[in-house]
C-alpha cells in the first residue's frame, strides 16, 4: 500500500525546484517527470517529491550537437523576410 501523506502538490515541486508552477506543468506535460512518480485523480496531480528528485536529478544529459566548420567557407548571413503574416505562401 502507498503512503499518500508523501504525495504533494505542485506547487511543492515547483518550489523545491525554485521554478514556476506553469514550469513544473510543462514538466510532466514534457515527459520530463515521469508518470510513476506522481498519482493523478481527475484534474488533480500529487507527487512523490523524492521519486520526482531522483528522476530529475539522475537523468542523463543530452551531450551537445557540435557541427565541424568547413574549411574555406565563410558562415553565411541568412535574411528572414516576415512579409505579410496574413499571406498565403
């Protein structure tokens, strides 16, 4: 059996985490928190705090995307033109 009185609300998970409530939303939509670390009962969500730590906390890091530079070749300048937002293109 769980021990629901370990289950908290969001705004608990956002201020550990020193981020907005919207932030910590876009979390659990995102994927980011995982489903097995919460309980969702209608509209209403209640987390394990500490499931939800170790989940955010050992999650690999994606590594960066380095792109080699071409040798010779100048970086080019891309122009952006916005037009008419209302055209169809």
């Amino acid at each position: 059996m769980t021990d629901l009185a370990k289950f908290v609300p969001i705004e608990s998970v956002a201020k550990h985490f020193m981020v907005s409530i919207s932030t910590a939303r876009a979390w659990v939509r995102q994927g980011h928190i995982p489903p097995d670390t919460y309980l969702k009962i209608g509209n209403t969500y209640r987390f394990d705090l500490q499931k939800v730590v170790d989940a955010l906390t050992n999650r690999p890091r994606l590594k960066p995307i380095v792109v080699p530079e071409k040798e010779g070749k100048e970086p080019q300048q891309l122009e952006l033109d916005f037009g008419n937002p209302d055209e169809d293109i």
